[in-house]
C-alpha cells in the first residue's frame, strides 16, 4: 500500500487530487500519512475522515479547536500552525503532493523533499524562491521532482525519453485570462471579481488573479528554467484561449511536440500520481471532429509587463526570484483588498526590485531557508512601503 500526502487538500488542486485517490480505492488502496489546508476545516476533517488520515493540519493555529471537534472520534491527529506543516511533512512517504499557494509552501516542500520518494510540485513559488536548493534536496535524497501545473507537466510529458541536450525551444501557453483582449484603460479599472472570472480554469481565487495579470505565467517562466536549466531566452510565451495546447517544446531539427488535452487539473495531477506508468483518468477525451481552430497570439508586454519582470530576474539570477515573489504577493494581497488599481501590481513588483536595499540581500543565490525567508521579509517590506504611498491611486 502506498503512502501518500496531500499539503494544500482544501485548495483547488487539493481537492483534486484527493478526487482522483477516491477513485483510486481511498484509504483501501493508499495509507494517507498527512493532511493539511488552510481555514475551511469542514472539508479538512471530511477528507481525513474518509481517507483515514493519520494526521490533518491546518495552518492556522487559531482554528486548531475547530479542527479537534471536526475530527472527534475518528482516530485522526489534529494539528496546526506553521511548525505542525512541517513535522507532518517530515514523516515519511512514497508519494507527496505539495500544493500549498504561495511561499508558505516552501518550508513544507523543503521538508517533502527529504521525506517522500516523489515530489508532485504544484507550488511553483518553492522553485521561484528556491530553485537551486530545493533541486539540490531532492538530489541529496534520491527525491523525484515531478511537475503538476498543467504546463509544466506537459513540457515533462513531451521531454520523455528526450536528450535535453537538444531541445532549442520550451514554449509555455497561455490562455490570456479575462483581459486577454481589454484595453489598458480598462484593464486599470479592472475589479477583482472581474479579474477572478477565469474563461477556462476553475482556480483558487488568488491563482485566478495571478492568471489576469500574467503573473502566474511569469511565475512560470522562472520555473521551467529551474526545472530543464534553460536560459531564459529558450523559454517563450505564447498565448493560446482555447487551453487545448498545454505546452509545446521545440528540438534542433525544428519538430515541436506539443501535449493536447482537455482543460482538466486532474490530467497532470493523475500522470504524476501514476508516474511512471499511465492510468485511465476521469478526464473528458477530447473530440478532434469538433475541435474547429487552435489559435495563438504574442502576449502584449504593455498590458501584460509581468513577464518582462520574469526575464529580468532570471538575468540577475541571485535571490531576485524569492523578492520577486514577495513583492507580487503583496501586490496581489493590496489588489484584492482595494488599495491599489490592477495594473499597479507589475508597477510595485519593478519599483520593489529597484529599492537599493532589496538589491543589497538579492545579489547571491540563497542556499538555505533563513536566507530566502530574509529576502522575503525585505522585499515584502518594501512592498507595503510602497503600497502606502500609494494607496487608493487609481492606475491609468
């Protein structure tokens, strides 16, 4: 029986891939070592009590009453804040999927990567903040990286039985978001429910907006030069609406293999939860006979600068991914509270970057977790300075 762990049950890709272990046989078919989510503790201790969970986190140790409550009775450990993610995290696992959002994932991923055997990565911002040491975990613990965005999965997929050595091209898609075709003024009124209103996944709301904005995709652009040590000049963006086409990666003599499917999370979360072998998944196959056009369009750099951002940071190298983060966290936490416009997130992530001294603890790559977690500190500092400055400016 395999031992698994969810971190992030209760979140979009949580809540997936606890579907796909249902459908797998539950807690016949898997030993569920670990549980975690955040403050929905109703489906928290559900999935726990179902699955059989040895223990379940939540992150918030106020809500930690209401968790022992939930899970009364039922044999499951109750546990939280940010010191219990990472003892349940240390407890040993073949599979783990670490989807936690944000940098609150990265110690819990750190933790993953000494205690599992495969690594199901849905937390791009551990490799954004981390890359260089959370590859160099894996590796000093014969740990399998595995990727789960749906692009990253598919670049994985077609790179298979490949030589690394002669790809030219990775090419990631997009599907353009909400504001795929807005003009830059309206964009600059652009309200969060709006921005939250994606017209093909169905998502967490702040992965949502990060999709409005490009900088989910930015993010991503980090991300697959950590994962195939590509420069970034070999990694494009190509706007894509239809999601058909999940990625693409172009070889020396010019052939691009490209991954279709329909627009599903549970595809890449079922391949790397079968890896290395497929499994039939409870995916829609997708109907080529009624599949009438594939388009792809350049992403506009005026009204999408996030990945401009992405590319100057992987030119600096050092701790820029991890402020870069920081500062497009705190961007996106002042958006969705109504202090600054849509478009003055890209504004303070670049003026965050430039602060003299943000550049002082950015310029080395960053070996350990202190170091990562300092940057952090500063660059979100920063951040909220400049959210004060600016707070209520409508962007135009």
């Amino acid at each position: 029986m395999r031992r698994i762990s969810i971190f992030g049950a209760t979140g979009s890709v949580g809540v997936n891939t606890v579907d796909l272990i249902n459908r797998g046989g539950g807690r016949a078919a898997f030993d569920v070592v670990a549980l975690s989510g955040g403050a929905n503790i109703a489906l928290l201790a559900e999935q726990a009590r179902n699955l059989g969970a040895r223990i379940a986190v939540t992150a918030y140790p106020q809500h930690l009453d209401e968790l022992r409550r939930a899970l009364e009775g039922s044999g499951v450990e109750a546990a939280a804040g940010p010191d219990a993610l990472t003892e349940a995290a240390s407890r040993p696992t073949d599979w783990a999927m670490s989807a936690i959002v944000g940098v609150a994932g990265l110690r819990p991923t750190l933790e993953l990567a000494a205690s599992t055997r495969v690594l199901a990565l849905a937390n791009k911002e551990s490799l954004v903040c981390a890359g260089a040491l959370l590859r160099a975990r894996c590796a000093a613990h014969k740990t399998r990286l595995l990727p789960v965005d749906s692009e990253h999965s598919a670049l994985w997929q077609a790179m298979n039985g490949e030589d690394a050595a002669k790809v030219r091209r990775l090419i990631l898609t997009a599907t353009g978001g909400p504001f795929r075709t807005w003009s830059l003024a309206q964009m600059a009124n652009a309200t969060p429910a709006q921005a939250v209103a994606h017209p093909t996944w169905d998502m967490g709301q702040r992965i949502s907006v990060d999709s409005a904005s490009m900088f989910n995709k930015a993010l991503e652009v980090i991300e697959a030069a950590n994962l195939y040590d590509m420069p970034a000049a070999a990694i494009e963006v190509i706007v894509h609406p239809q999601a058909i086409v999940h990625s693409m990666v172009e070889f020396c003599d010019g052939a691009i293999l490209a991954h279709l499917g329909t627009p599903d999370m549970r595809a890449p979360i079922g391949y790397a939860l079968n890896w290395p072998d497929r499994a039939p998944l409870p995916v829609p196959p997708l109907n080529l006979e009624t599949l009438r056009q594939l388009d792809f369009e350049p992403p506009d750099p005026l009204r999408f600068p996030a990945l401009r951002l992405a590319r100057q940071v992987l030119a600096a190298g050092g701790g820029h991914g991890a402020a870069f983060n920081a500062a497009k966290e705190a961007a996106l936490d002042a958006f969705l509270a109504g202090q600054i416009g849509f478009l003055d997130m890209a504004r303070l992530v670049e003026d965050v970057l430039d602060q003299p001294y943000v550049r002082a603890v950015i310029t080395q790559i960053p070996r350990d977790l202190n170091t990562v977690l300092t940057i952090d500190t500063v660059a979100r500092n920063a951040a909220e300075d400049w959210i004060a400055k600016n707070k209520g400016l409508v962007s135009d």
